[in-house]
C-alpha cells in the first residue's frame, strides 16, 4: 500500500482595536503542515496591517519555516528550530509564554543514534524576538552565527551523561566566544541527581573584553511516597555566553517568581521546594524558599513561599503567601520589600465561578504601599465569559495614579471564533520572569480583539 500524502492547513487572524490611541492591527497567520513518509515540513506565513501606530510599517513575510526528515536512528531538521541541551545551560532557545519571547536558531539540526551513544550537531543564526505593540522585535544581534556538537552516552537506565560544545562567531566586530559543557544525570527510583557544568570563553560583548566564564547548576530530588522534596543550586561567573542579555545558554531561575538579580550571569544562589499531601491525597501543601546574592555581594535576594490548593467534588481554593526581600548596598534603595498574597475560590456549578483576591505590600526603604486586586470570571454559558478586576492602590506612587478597572467579554462561537471585547484601564509596569523585565504600556479605554481561524 502507498504511504498517503498529509497536507494540513491552519488560518488564524486577528483584529484588535483599542481607543487610547487609536490603533487597530490586523494581524494574519497562515500555517502549512504536509507529511509523507518520513518527511514533515512547516511553513508559517504572516502579515500585519497595522494602522496608526509609529514607526511601524505593514509588512508580510514567512515568519517559520522547516523541513524534517525522522527514522528510527536518524533525524535532521532544515530551517527554524528550538533546541535545549543541558537544561539551557549549554545551549537554549525556546519560546517563553510569559515574557512573549520567541527564542529560535534558523539553520540544521540532527541527532544520530548508534547504539549506546547519541551525536547531535546544529548551525545556525540565532534569534531572540519580544512581541510589543502587535508585532516581534528581534532584540540580538542578527549577524551572530553558533555552531555545536556533542553527544550523550546512557551506558544504563540510572545513567545519563554527556558532553556539549558550542562556537558563536560574532560576525559584526570578528569575534568569537565558545562554551563547554559536562552533565551526568542518575535518574533512581526515590532519588534524582542531575549536575552540569559549563565553561565559557572568549569576547564577551557586554563588556567588550576577552575572558572567561563558569556555570554550574546541580538538582537533587527525593520521592518518598507522595511527599517530594526539591534542592537546587547554582554558581554562575560571568556566564553570558553571546553577551549584552542574549542569553543564548543560561542558567534556570530558581526563585518562585521567577526573578533574579542579573539572571544567573554572576550569582550564587540555592532554593528548595517542598510538595506534600494534606489528610488526604486530593489536598496539597507546597513551599519554595531560594536565596541569590551576586558573585560580588552587592546584592542580594531572598524569597520564601507557602501555598496551600484543596480539592473537594466541584470546589476548589488556593491560598499562598510569597515574600520577596532584596538588599541593594550600592543604589538609591537600600532595602525593598514584597510580600504578596493570594486567595482563590473555583466553583464548578451549573454557572462556574471563579474569584481571586490579590494583595501586594511594597515597601522600598521608608516609602511603603498597598495594591489591591479582586477578580472575578463567570461563566454562565459554555462559550460565554464575564470577567472583571479591580485594583485600588492606597496612595498614589510616582504619578501612576490608585485605581484601575477591568470588564470584558469573551464569546467563543462556531468552534474556532473569538470575540472579546475589554473596557477599562491597566496600570502597567514591570513583568518580570527569569531575571529579565518588560515593561508593560498602561491603557485606558476599550479594546476589541476577534480571532478566528479554520
């Protein structure tokens, strides 16, 4: 029998409008997916039609594209792709949700299995892409180009090794910066132990100088019964392997928000995580404490967490407390201090409800305040939500103002069609993940947003 042919197609666009300025962008995705035999390839089409906005021009282009070929010992992809060795302290480039940065190489990668051993080899370009304003901007250097080798070696089923190399020639100053790597891996039945080190050296754009780098991150868990228990530490010395932030390998972030001080380029840090049943295996009881302090002292940062999630029949609530304490010993603040809480109540009736409460006190030496937050989603209709947030800060900071207020609709009809429609305003500010921070536009109006696709 002949192999068929798959040929897949995916439309999907988007039409957002919003009054503080203005603006409306209409943006279109086409994707093409076809498979035959052993061959996959992708294309991912895009085009924006935006209107008013500055500095921005409508443009259309093929935004991703690759071609695989997959067997049972060998696979090779030609085009855009994401790659992760070493839990990214080798080499990684993947998409992060919550920062809307989209990290890819465009060039080959392959693996080939022989039997005990694993070789793997890319080249490529490398780009780092931050969605703003309805489109992404490409945040590196577009003319660097990384080429890696290495190969993983499982002699057992507790044992996983192997050795990682990569080259980045930096093509606008005709330069180059390299990073080695080892990881052993020993993955038992109650116990798991994952360590990895990492050498850097050559030209470090950030500083433009030649030297040398080390980072090291090891992992060991328990499982005994349902209770797990989590410790992690890191040692990173100017570990900024493409330099100026690229991040083209990095260290993992250990705090539970997700911050660091200079994301693991020069810090020592440890963190432990605590997962536990309460009376019974439905309710959970779970605790995460880490401290990072910089390689040179002048910093330091501390947070601790405790949360607690019950399940019972069509209820379910979490409460959680996160403490956040950073010591600055040369900057206009000395101390800064956060502690958020968090209380949330799901009811899965008839009408599905959901209700959050949120407070976060900030208090950066003797300037103290409180923001408070409640939302609340209902869902009286299977594709039919109404949602709202209210946030009232008791003094007003830096001009930014006390209140903002939130009401939307979302209405999700003929299986792929979104309409949702939000009035208000958002006090913006800083998001923060893994050490890196965006900061957010404050909006006062109302948006439209209708995507569908087929």
């Amino acid at each position: 029998a002949e192999n068929p042919l798959y040929i897949n197609y995916l439309h999907n666009s988007e039409y957002i409008m919003w009054t503080d300025s203005s603006n409306l962008v209409i943006l279109n995705t086409e994707n093409i997916n076809v498979i035959y035999n052993n061959f996959n390839a992708n294309v991912e089409y895009i085009y924006y039609y935006p209107y008013k906005f500055q500095n921005i021009k409508q443009y259309n282009k093929i935004q991703k594209r690759n071609i695989s070929y997959q067997s049972n010992n060998f696979n090779v992809t030609a085009g855009n792709f994401y790659i992760s060795k070493s839990r990214n302290t080798s080499i990684g480039f993947y998409y992060d949700d919550k920062l809307l940065r989209d990290k890819y190489l465009d060039g080959i990668n392959g693996t080939f299995d022989l039997n005990l051993l694993n070789f793997n080899f890319h080249i490529g370009l490398p780009y780092i892409k931050e969605f703003h304003n309805g489109f992404y901007n490409t945040l590196n250097d577009t003319s660097d180009l990384i080429t890696g080798v290495g190969f993983k070696y499982k002699p057992f089923e507790w044992l996983n090794t192997g050795i990682n190399y990569n080259h980045l020639f930096i093509g606008t100053i005709n330069n180059s910066d390299q990073i080695s790597n080892i990881f052993i891996h020993i993955p038992l039945n109650a116990i798991e132990f994952y360590t990895s080190l990492s050498y850097r050296t050559g030209f470090d754009r950030s500083i433009f100088i030649t030297n040398k780098g080390l980072g090291i991150y090891s992992n060991l868990s328990f499982y005994l019964s349902a209770i797990s228990l989590n410790i992690e530490g890191f040692y990173a010395d100017t570990f900024d392997f493409g330099g100026s932030g690229f991040r083209y390998a990095e260290i993992p972030s250990l705090t539970y928000s997700g911050y660091s001080i200079n994301r693991g380029m020069d810090e020592l840090g440890t963190r432990i995580n605590f997962l536990s049943p309460l009376n019974n295996s439905i309710n959970m009881v779970k605790s995460n404490f880490s401290y990072i302090t910089t390689k040179t002292m002048d910093k330091r940062l501390m947070e601790g967490f405790i949360g607690m999630t019950i399940y019972h029949n069509s209820f379910s609530s979490e409460i959680a407390l996160n403490y956040i304490n950073e010591e600055f010993l040369h900057s206009d603040i000395d101390l800064k201090q956060t502690l958020k809480s968090k209380f949330e109540i799901f009811l899965l009736s008839k009408i599905p409800v959901k209700f959050i409460n949120r407070e976060e006190f900030i208090s950066e030496d003797t300037l103290n305040y409180l923001d408070s937050e409640f939302c609340i989603d209902i869902t009286p209709l299977n594709n039919f939500t109404v949602y709202s947030s209210f946030v009232y800060r008791n003094k007003d900071i830096r001009n930014e103002g006390t209140l903002w207020y939130i009401g939307g609709l979302r209405f999700d009809f003929l299986e792929h069609h979104t309409l949702q429609s939000e009035f208000g305003s958002r006090k913006g500010g800083i998001v923060c993940s893994g050490g890196i921070c965006r900061y957010e536009d404050p909006f006062n109006g109302i948006k439209i947003k209708y995507t569908f696709s087929y």
